[in-house]
C-alpha cells in the first residue's frame, strides 16, 4: 500500500485518537491472569494488541469482544494458562513477545513463541538472561538472542536485578515473573521508564513497594479483576500535535489523551522548543490520568533532547524529528540508541528519508543533529515497515511542496488503523 499526502493549509477541529497501546496491550495479560471477569473500554483494536487477544486466548482464556473497543476477559488466575495447541505468533509486537515471555517462563507449561521478520531480528537476550537466573527454562535462535523461543515453564525464584537500559518491556517481564516466583524480586533500573505496568499491579491488588527506580514484588500474589478504561494514546497524538503546530494556522484539540507523567516527555520537549499546547479537562480513571490538550501553531526554536526524558519520549522521537527540521537552529537528539532496535533502525531510517524531502541531518550512534527550519520537498519515501516512521514522513508531507508518497504504508495498522481517515478528515475541513 501506499499513502499519499499533499501540502496543507491548515488543520482545525476535535478529534480523538485510539486507545494507548501499552495499556491494551496489559489490559489483556492483567485481566488473563487475574480472579474474575474484567471489562475493558477504549481498547486499542490494533495488530499489535489484537496479537496479544490472540496468544492469551490460544492460552486459554476466554475473551468476549463486545465491539471494536470493548473486551470482557474471563480471567484463569496466576498459575492458569493451558498449554498451546499452536505456536504463539506475536506478529510485530515487541511489547507482547517480551512480556509473554516473563509469563509463560512462570507457568506450568511448554510453549514456542515466534514473530515476523522484524521480530525475529529485535533483541531477546535482555529478558532472556535474568528470566534465567530465576531459574527459568528457555531456549532460542543463538543461544535465546532471538525468537523463536521455546519456554519450559517451571518454579521460578525471586531475584535482585539492574536493568541494563530503562525499558518498561524488561520491567513488566520481570514484574510478571516475579509475581509468579517464590520470594521476592528486587529490580532497579538506571532511570523511569513508562509505569502502566505498575499502575495496573495496584489497580488489580497487587503490592508493589516503589523506592525512586527500585521495584519489589512478592510472589504468590493473586490478582482480582478490576475495570480498566483504556485512555487515548498520546503516541498516536503526537503525530497531530506536531502536524497542528507545523502547519499554517492551526488550531486543533485532542480529547481523552493519557497524559501518565511517564509518557509525557514529548509535550516537556515540545514546549522546550516553543509550542502553543494547552491541559484541560484532567482526570484519573483506572488509575491513570488523562486529559484534553489544545494546541496552536507557533514558530518552534531548537532544542536538546537528552538523559532522563528520553525513555519519556522514545516512541515520539521520530516525530520529534519531523519538528525539529521547521524548528529555528540547531536541535541535538542523544542518548537514543534503543531507537537502533525498534521495528526498524530508527535514526538511520528517519535519516534517510527526511533527506529524501530536504531535511538536514546529520546522524548519531544513539540521536541525531537537525538543523532548522529548512524547507521540505514532496518525494516517495520508503516506511522501512515501521508504522512510526511511516506517520512521521505523512506528516512531514503536510508540509511539503508537491505530493509525498509514503511505501509500505499498511505498517500503519500496526498501531493506528485510523490514521489515514483522521488525517483525510482535518484536511478536508
């Protein structure tokens, strides 16, 4: 498939976006492994997401889809996951192959799980080896670097471990382990990642004891299903918040967007650069906040972007880019490098194709250096299978003279199946 984009004038007008895709993804693990039925809105009816309906009903657990958006999960407690018929395909989701992993290690079961081709290629090692100093066994491609990973679920134990990257991935894997192994499980990781995972632990009754970026678990605890009303994702928002601020005069508001202090570090590193965006409405429902947000054109300045906020904002950065290249100056992207491992290489992709249409950038073992503003040009660009990449050059191409061709664009499903009517509709307006 292919996308085409042609320059905009302007985009004005109320919109939502789709459910957050971290807090479907757990809404489905959390409900499966919790006491009770638990009744999910606002779920995220994405690929990714629906890979993960997928593998916990081939598991065993029964999922009732009401409609699109809402699920109703007839949870088989703990310990209650069936042994798999069938291999479990993940598709492209990292979230759900990582995770899975820490759960199937804890469970009284054999199963083999597998991806696509961009899975097969992402880093496992990372929750591979503290999965095996519980006591976990797993086998995969060298050694359990990569999936397929077969897991010979057994008795796990509670261990202290540093996160060698702040990941909420590794994180929840190991929370999930934790909570089925004997003993405790310590984890500290080197700065705050995304904390759903977290949020949801107590939601469903867990306890959780949080020391700064030190997490302890116990094992043996049940989870009792809760309600969860899944907010809009800020990540899918973020495409629409740049496009608002880069495009003539805009005017736009996102309603029911989450705005988890964990997730927010594109809005800090927005307004750092000169944005017009504006909070109202602020609630917390299902233990996580979320709130309107307005925003307004304005004439972005560069900024630095580095250290602690970038777990904040990983998902966003290629976004990011996209601003930073009408931003004035000189706008520095580091400490980054998990983007070299996502559903593509990132910073090369981004790289690429953004020179493809004018941009300058120069890039970095782990960011980039973007000078601006400098004036984009329509061209066909490739998405590298990567729906991030692939809706960061569509809205780069809002601001480009001449029609942008975005290849491969179908990636796109992978996270925002909208996207392509939503952005039809504004420009249209």
């Amino acid at each position: 498939m292919e996308l085409t984009v042609k320059k905009a004038h302007n985009l004005k007008g109320i919109i939502s976006v789709p459910g957050d895709k971290s807090i479907s993804h757990r809404s489905i693990m959390f409900g499966a492994l919790a006491e009770g039925v638990t009744h999910v809105t606002g779920f995220l009816a994405a690929d990714d997401c629906i890979s993960t309906m997928h593998c916990f009903e081939a598991l065993g657990v029964k999922i009732e889809r009401l409609s699109e958006t809402e699920l109703k999960i007839h949870g088989v407690g703990l310990k209650g996951l069936k042994e798999p018929e069938v291999i479990l395909d993940t598709g492209n989701s990292g979230t759900t192959t990582r995770i899975l992993t820490g759960i199937l290690a804890g469970q009284n079961i054999f199963s083999v799980m597998t991806g696509d081709a961009s899975i097969r290629k992402r880093p496992m090692a990372r929750v591979v080896e503290p999965l095996r100093l519980m006591g976990a066994r797993l086998w995969g491609r060298e050694g359990g670097k990569y999936v397929p990973l077969a897991i010979n679920g057994t008795r796990l134990k509670g261990i202290r471990y540093d996160l060698p990257v702040a990941s909420a991935q590794i994180k929840t894997c190991l929370l999930f382990a934790g909570l089925l192994a004997d003993g405790e499980t310590i984890l500290t990781e080197p700065s705050k990642s995304r904390d759903h995972t977290e949020r949801m632990l107590k939601l469903f009754g867990a306890d959780l004891t949080i020391d700064t970026n030190t997490y302890t678990i116990a094992g043996g605890q049940k989870l009792s299903a809760a309600p969860v009303d899944v907010p809009g994702d800020i990540s899918s928002a973020a495409f629409f918040i740049v496009a608002a601020l880069l495009v003539g005069d805009s005017a736009l508001t996102i309603e029911n967007i989450g705005v988890n202090q964990t997730r927010t570090g594109i809005l800090d590193a927005l307004a750092a650069m000169g944005a017009g965006i504006k909070l109202s409405n602020e609630l917390n429902i299902s233990n996580e906040a979320r709130a309107t947000i307005e925003i307004s054109g304005k004439q972005l300045t560069a900024t630095t972007i580095e250290g602690d906020i970038i777990p904040r904002l990983i998902d966003e950065i290629p976004i990011i880019a996209v601003a930073a290249t009408q931003a004035h100056g000189t706008t520095t992207i580091r400490d980054a490098g998990e983007l070299r491992v996502k559903e593509s290489d990132r910073i090369a992709a981004l790289a690429q194709e953004l020179r493809k249409m004018g941009a300058d950038i120069e890039e970095l073992d782990d960011g980039m250096i973007i000078n601006g503003p400098t004036p984009l040009k329509g061209a066909r660009v490739q998405s590298h299978g990567d729906h991030r990449i692939a809706m960061s050059l569509a809205i780069a191409g809002l601001i480009a003279d001449g029609e942008t061709v975005v290849e491969e664009s179908e990636c796109i499903a992978i996270s925002y199946p909208e996207f392509e009517r939503t952005l039809v509709e504004l420009i249209d307006r």
